[in-house]
C-alpha cells in the first residue's frame, strides 16, 4: 500500500462485482413470480430494519439494460448474479416461461456488452410453498432444487459458462434455521443441521447433473468465511473457543465438500449441547450423500467480509460472536455456542461494526487453497467483498466515500499478497455494484460502488466506483 510502484495483477485475473436476485430486482410478484421465504419473511414484524421489503428493490427487474451500461462503463469483465427459483419456478412447481426469459434477456446483454455472466442458483430466495413443506429441513427439496437448477441450465446453459449451486450455505442453514436472523427465522439447531447436509446435498446432486450434462462447465460454490483467531493463543479457552467458531463457520462446510465428512470434533461439541438434533442429522445423512457432496468443483468462491478475535471466557455480557444483527430476538447461529465472545482489538469498524481486516483475507486464501483447493485441483476467486459505511451525497450530488475506497484498495491488495505467495486466484467480486435490500438490515446498509436513490431510482457512481474502474483499466493498484 505504501509502495508508489503500480502493483500489476495477473493477465487472466477477473474484475467483477456481484449481487442477488432478490435483493436489486423488485417486480416481486410480476410474470408470475410468487413469493419467496424472503418475501414471507420481511412481513415478520421486527424481522427487518425498518420493516423494510424488497417488493421493489432497486427495479433491477425493469432497469436491467441501464444497470448493465453502468457496469460496461466501469470497465467490469464479469458480472455475479443469481437467479430466483420463485421466479423461474414459482411455488417450486411449472417453469415459468416469463421468468426464464428475463435471465435469458440479461445474459444476452452482458454477453452484448461483453461481460462474462456468472451464474449462481440459489442465493437464499427459496419458494415460500416449499418452506411450507419443510424447507431446507425437508429431504425432498433437494430433487426440487435440481429441478430448478436443470430448467435454468436448459435455457441458459448454451451461453454462461460459471455455474454457481449456493451462496453461503451457512448463511441459508444456521443464520436462518437456528440463529433465526434470516428467513425462515427459525431457532432450532436440528433445524439448522437438517438444513445444512440438505443444502450441500442439493450442492453435489446438482454439481453432478450439470456436469453430466456439459463436461465444460466450470462449476463450483460459494462460501462464506470467517478468520477465527483466539484472544490469547496462551489461553487453552480461547483456543478452542476459535476451534469451534472456524469449525461451525468454515470446516463444516468445507470438509463434506473437499473430504467427504462433516468434522468430527464439531459434531461431538454439538452432541454434547443438542444430542436429539445430531442423532437427527446423521440419520438425514444416506448412503452415498457424502460421496455426492465431495463431487469434484472446478471454483470455490470465497466471500469474506471481516475475522473474528475470539475469547472462550468473558464478562457475562460480552456479545456472542457471530449473534444476531438486528434487535429481533434470536439465538446464536453456533449450536456449539457457550463461552464463545468476541473481543475488541481497536480494528476500524464499517457501518455494521464489521472490523476491517483486510490480512485476514490473505491468510484465509492461503489457507483455503493450501488445505483443500489446491490439493483438489480447484481454483478460487473471491466472490464477495464489501462494506456497508454511512455514505453522504455531497452539494456536489457525489459520493465521496473515502472510507469505502481505502476498504477495496486494503483488500484488493490483501489479495494480491496471496497471489504473490502462490495462491492461485482468479477473481474479485465486489459486493456491491449498487446499494440494495441487505437482508435483515433493510435498506439501512449500503454497500454499492453506485448509490441508488430509492425514491427516484436514480443511480450514482461513488468516488469507490470510479477507483474501481480505474484499477481495472490499470489491471494494477
Ligand atoms: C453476504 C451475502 O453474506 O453478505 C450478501 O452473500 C449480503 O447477499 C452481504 O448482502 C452483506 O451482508 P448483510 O447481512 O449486511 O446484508
């Protein structure tokens, strides 16, 4: 960061930014489309700041050509966004003829524009009459999900090539099922594990249809990861509160993945809190679903937005690492959560008090690859990275967000530092191209490179924005 040489990145490394279906697109319950658990679960009263719902969104549905030139505009090679089953197939039911059209309508424009499409399946907006039936906890889902991922693939598989199953399965099972944060909103940790092998099923049975069907796609998943580091690496409780926090966030997913078995260490703490929900969960667990979910991936997306310090004792009111982030009564997403809290170590903080740690990232990608990508002939791009701060429209009508600005250029070259040590890395997605509906923060948070003005949908390039673009016309920092 200091150094005032340019530093390059790799000829084939991939800008892009990402975002999801059910937070830019609005048109909620147009051509067809019918709701969602998000849809469901933004009627919840105290669910979402404000009482926000994103029945509108950022009209990403109606502006998608616009939205599109914008991103043309930025110089962005590629483009991360996802598809809503309740629109593809509403109610989990009939394809939608309708709804596929406009993902075959935007791909066409991103193709036009020369931005290459990459698709991702399911970024948490299940059909609210498949929750109705259980859901993720729900075995017979998984075909459902398959369904839907082949109806995409016919109709889009000719012309994307990167093919995402899930967005942060941790996010879509514990965050929801059990720390109740997100839709469904359940609290019940045999919920949250159902829900997680149910998940990962529907990962690998899908990893292994498509592929059946195209040898050539480049198929994967994406991941949310935390950095867990012990408040004092002399203190025996605060090492193993670190265990337990990167075993429930990172290894219990990524051990079925790479290894074919959930961590056995995690599943014994679980045991010991929850022994009724683990019998559930191994008996959800069939014959051949681990050789399913450890189905070969050509991508691994890594999201990362902050670490964790973690301490295994504390004041009784110190927070629970990883609780809930609105005032929405809830429990904390680890099953396994007694004695772990997180622990101040005077990192700047965004808008959501999410620390910035960009060499959290360096060790995280360093990791990842040296412990399961590599050795499994796996690539890995970073496909979510952002932070939400408090941006202010100047008399000028920009956006002068510095402290956005310092966030993507301490990260882009956290990830070059990985590159440099050996990581094979392809790309960077920031999260977000623009401001939308963040999940249980309503549309309190912004995360965009471009504001959006929600009364008049006006957009507005920030000073991070105009930084990005210029670092990809440099292909350097
Ligand atoms: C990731 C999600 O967890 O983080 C995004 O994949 C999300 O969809 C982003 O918007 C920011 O999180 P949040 O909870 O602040 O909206």
């Amino acid at each position: 960061m200091t150094s005032m040489t340019p530093r390059p990145f790799p000829h084939d490394f991939l800008f892009g930014v990402a975002t999801a279906a059910y937070q830019i697109e609005g048109a909620a319950f147009e051509d067809g489309r019918t709701a969602s658990i998000w849809d469901a679960f933004t009627r919840v009263p105290g669910a979402v700041v404000n009482g926000d719902n994103a029945d509108v969104a950022c009209d990403h549905y109606h502006r998608y050509r616009d939205d599109v030139a914008l991103m043309k505009d930025l110089g962005l090679q590629t483009y991360r966004f996802s598809t809503s089953w309740s629109r593809v197939r509403p109610d989990g039911g009939a394809v939608n003829r309708a709804g596929v059209d406009f993902y075959s309508r935007l791909v066409d424009e991103l193709l036009d524009a020369g931005i290459l499409p990459w698709l991702t399946l399911y970024h948490w907006d299940m059909p609210q009459a498949l929750q109705d039936a259980g859901g993720w906890t729900n075995r017979d889902t998984v075909e459902r999900f398959v369904e839907y991922a082949g109806t995409v693939h016919d109709a889009l598989g000719d012309r994307v090539g990167v093919w995402t199953t899930l967005n942060e399965p941790w996010c879509a099972s514990f965050l929801s099922y059990t720390g109740g944060e997100h839709a469904p909103g359940h609290t019940s940790i045999a919920e949250g594990l159902l829900a997680s092998h149910h998940l990962l099923l529907a990962h690998g049975r899908t990893v292994e249809e498509l592929r059946s069907r195209d040898a050539n796609l480049n198929l994967g998943i994406t991941l949310n990861h935390t950095v867990a580091d012990p408040a004092d690496p002399q203190n025996p409780a605060d090492v193993d509160a670190a265990r337990r926090v990167d075993g429930q966030f990172n290894r219990w997913f990524l051990d079925p993945i790479y290894r074919g078995a959930y961590p056995a260490d995690i599943v014994e703490d679980i045991r010991a809190v929850d022994p009724e929900a683990v019998s559930l969960f191994e008996s959800a667990i069939h014959e051949g679903d681990l050789a399913a979910i450890s189905a070969r991936i050509d991508t691994h997306g890594v999201n990362y937005y902050h670490g964790d310090l973690v301490a295994g004792s504390a004041p009784a009111d110190a927070p629970v690492s990883g609780g809930p982030a609105t005032a929405r009564p809830g429990r904390s997403p680890y099953p396994s959560d007694a004695g772990i809290h997180s622990v101040e170590r005077g990192l700047p903080r965004t808008a959501q008090n999410w620390e910035v740690q960009p060499e959290g990232l360096t060790r995280l990608l360093r990791r990842v690859w040296e412990e399961y990508a590599r050795p499994a002939g796996t690539m890995l791009s970073v496909t979510e990275n952002g932070a939400a701060y408090d941006d202010v429209v100047g008399d000028d009508g920009l956006v002068h967000d510095d402290d956005r600005t310092r966030f993507l250029r301490l990260h882009l070259d956290a990830v070059l530092d990985a590159v440099e040590s050996g990581v094979d890395v392809r790309g960077y997605f920031y999260w977000s191209l623009l401001d939308n509906f963040e999940w249980a923060w309503g549309y309190d948070k912004r995360f965009g490179l471009v504001r959006v003005d929600y009364d008049t949908q006006e957009r507005t390039v920030k000073d991070s924005g105009r930084e990005y673009a210029r670092i990809i016309a440099a292909r350097a920092l």
